[in-house]
C-alpha cells in the first residue's frame, strides 16, 4: 500500500538525471489548516512545506535544512524545514488585512513583494552551517529554489509545486482538505554524474518531458508517484528508490521556550504578562500554547 506522506528518489535510466518526488496528503492538511491562513498565504506555506522535504531528503548527515521567505509585501515570512527523521513543518508572518485586499488570487510577487529566499543547510553539532540567498523576483518558490541551484551549486535544476484543496467523500466536506506535492529532476553530469555516457541531448529531453507535469498530477491521490513517472519516461526507463516517510513534528518544547523568554529583559516580560497574572506563549508552527509564572524567570536557569 502506498503511504500517504513520503519522498521517492528515481533515476532516469542510461542519464545523468536524477529526482525526487513527494507527495503530502494528510500532512499537509495537518501543517496547513491547522494555521487558519487565508488561502493565499496557505498555498505558499504549502509550497515551502514541499520544497522542504525536495530538497532536505537529499542531505546525507543528520541535520536540518530550512527554506524561508522574506518580502516587503503583506507576506512578510515563510519558513518551513525538514529534519534528516522526515519531519517538516512550516508556518508564516503576514499582514491578514492587506492579504485579504489582494483578492482570492493575488499573483506571487504581489503578495510577498521584493524579498528573498535563503536555503540554510545546518549540520548540527561543530559542524559549520551553510547559507545561500537568492532574490525572489516574482518567479514563485520554485523559480527561487532553481535560481539558487543555478548561481550557488552549479546544478541545472527543474522544480515543480502544487498545493490544493481537494473534497474528501466520507469527510466534513465543509472543510477544505489541503494536498501539496513537488517534483525535481537535476542534471548530474555537471557534477561528474552517474556511471553513464552522457549524450548532448539528455538534459534537453528529460526537461522536455518533465514540462508537461500538470499541477493536478503531484496533489491527486489517484495519481500515484509511479504512475506519473511512467507517463514522463517510460520509453527511456526510470528506477524508483525506496520510498522515505514524511512525518509532522515540531521541535518546541516548554524549555526551549522559556530559554527565549528568559532573554527578554524584566521590563519586556512585565508587559508579557495577562491580566490572569500568566505569561503565554505559542509556538507559531504547531500552535501549542505554553504558559507561565512571572516568577519562573526571576529563578536561576537551570544547567
């Protein structure tokens, strides 16, 4: 039975292609409507949720690596990450009302506006972590995600991301179910490639195909990863790897929030505090709530 969040590897047989293709159906439910985004903002933080998992799947050491937005328009932020387990999660920071002027279908570069996007690839441990940005220029996410392989790996790479809402029969069907899946293919000979002969027009062709993607086909349950790999490259033969599980699983923790608390001065944590005498605070990717006592900071943090 094919799992319903997961990331496949596949290979392009007699190229030096390679991708990877993922698919979110419960997952992305869970990371996107749990957030309450107007539907603009949700279709972003869906893409970064993909685009997450395209590229991190690829790390071969127990890091992270975080995707993130930064514009000048009423998207302000997105950040989404992926941890070498499978988790992913995603959240946003944007302006609801000035959202909400641009219509149901506010075009990309209207709604985040000049900004950036940064790929941040972290080790762990002593390791140094590494950062390339590049500039969002109305191209989406994905245009982003290529530019930057293009001017910081060298890597000719093709991207694509769709994220819906679908009806569930048997489920509230008041309520709109989020599927988000991607798909990238990347040119290996620049890099030495694969163990085969590399002809002039492979890329050409692989990029061709690879075109003709429809956004339906990488959100529809119906459409399976290797149905649609068998449309694309059939007559040249494609080999699909073992499939990786993608999982939701958010990192915070009351520590870890009260570690940020205790940096804010007495003056700040003052103004922090609700008229129940309690200092909350909610993690903006799962939305947990954690609450505490003024006099929780006043205490020496323990080691």
């Amino acid at each position: 039975m094919t799992p319903k969040d997961f990331v496949r590897g596949f290979q392009i047989e007699g190229m030096n292609v390679r991708g990877r293709i993922v698919h979110l159906t419960e997952l992305a439910d869970r990371v996107i409507a749990a957030h309450g985004y107007p539907e603009p903002v949700s279709r972003v933080a869906g893409e970064a949720l993909v685009l997450a998992a395209l590229l991190g799947s690829s790390l071969k050491f127990d890091g992270t690596l975080t995707v993130q937005t930064r514009g000048q328009g009423p998207l302000r932020m997105v950040v989404a990450d992926y941890t070498a387990s499978g988790s992913v999660r995603a959240c946003a920071t944007f302006d609801r009302e000035a959202v909400e002027a641009l219509g149901a279908s506010p075009a990309f570069e209207d709604l985040v506006g000049p900004g950036s996007l940064a790929i941040t690839i972290d080790p762990g441990g002593d390791m140094q972590r590494y950062q390339g940005v590049v500039p969002l220029e109305g191209q989406g996410l994905a245009g982003g995600a290529m530019a930057y392989f293009e001017r910081s790996e060298q890597i000719p790479t093709h991207i694509k991301l769709s994220v819906a809402t679908l009806s569930v029969r048997g489920q509230d069907e008041a309520r709109p179910h989020w599927r988000a899946g991607g798909m990238l293919i990347q040119n290996l000979a620049s890099l030495g490639g694969l163990p085969v002969e590399t002809k002039a027009d492979d890329w050409t062709r692989a990029a061709a195909l690879f075109s003709t993607v429809e956004a339906h086909e990488l959100v529809d349950p119906l459409v399976e990863a290797e149905r649609l790999l068998y449309r694309l490259y059939h007559e040249d033969g494609v080999r699909v790897f073992d499939v990786q599980l993608l999982k939701f699983e958010c990192r915070c923790s009351a520590e870890r929030v009260s570690s940020v608390l205790r940096q804010y001065s007495a003056d700040e944590l003052k103004d922090l505090v609700e008229a129940d005498g309690l200092v909350r605070a909610t993690c903006e990717f799962c939305s947990t709530r954690y609450e505490f006592l003024p006099a929780d900071f006043s205490e020496p943090q323990q080691a």
